[in-house]
C-alpha cells in the first residue's frame, strides 16, 4: 500500500493468504502471528518489541494485550460490544463513557483504590479537562 506521499507499507503473505509481516517506510520488520480465528495472536519487531493478544471468546473483541516485559491491559466491554474500560498494568483503570444523548464521550482514570484521577471530555473533536 502507498500513501499520497509516496511511502510504502509492505504485506508479506503466507499461501493462505494470512499475513505474516509487515515493513513500513523506515524498512522495520513487524512478524506477525495468527490464532486459529485468524485473529492477531502477537507481533514482533526486528528490535524485539513483542506484543501477546487474548480476545473474548470468537467476538473479535481484544480482551488483554501483554508485552514481552509483561505489562499488561486488560479491555472490558458492554453488552453491545463498546469499550467500557481499560485496566492498565499499574492497575488504574480508565472508564471509558459515552452520553448517549448528546454522543459526547468522557474519560475518567481511577486508581487501584477506585478514586478518580483525572477526567477528559471530548466534544466534537475538541478536548477539554
């Protein structure tokens, strides 16, 4: 694939067409590993950057992401299959909530202990605390 600027990203294919790697623009290799869903199972870089995916059930829905140093993100979701929150390795969870009257979405970190850290609005593509 090329972009309106003329960089190439490179898909290398197996013979069943999977893909298997990756080589953007700056020639980085990026291998890729698939699980029996055809699903992303891990990638790894040529500096050795690795990443391990888990998915719910056969949804598609990405339900942790662990790097080779072991940090991990654990990804929960409502019943119609919207990210609801994101438990980050220190173990501070980010709600991620959508006013579904308006379409406005919000953010809001809890620490370990479920006290609120901070909070982000997004409004029409704009940020504010």
């Amino acid at each position: 694939m090329t972009d309106s600027a003329g960089a190439s990203l490179t898909i290398s294919r197996d013979y069943k067409m999977a893909a298997r790697e990756l080589v953007p623009p700056g020639g980085q290799r990026c291998k890729l590993a698939m699980d029996s869903m055809g699903q992303l199972a891990s990638f790894a870089t040529s500096d050795n950057v690795s990443v391990h995916f888990t998915y719910v059930g056969n949804s598609g829905l990405i339900e942790s992401k662990e790097s080779a140093a072991g940090q991990s993100f654990i990804y929960e979701y409502d019943d119609y299959g919207r990210m609801r929150a994101v438990v980050r390795p220190t173990g501070d969870r980010l709600i991620v909530a959508t006013e579904h009257s308006t379409g406005k979405k919000a953010r809001h970190l809890y620490s370990i202990a479920s006290r609120l850290i901070g909070a982000v609005r997004h409004m029409q593509g704009r940020r504010s605390a």
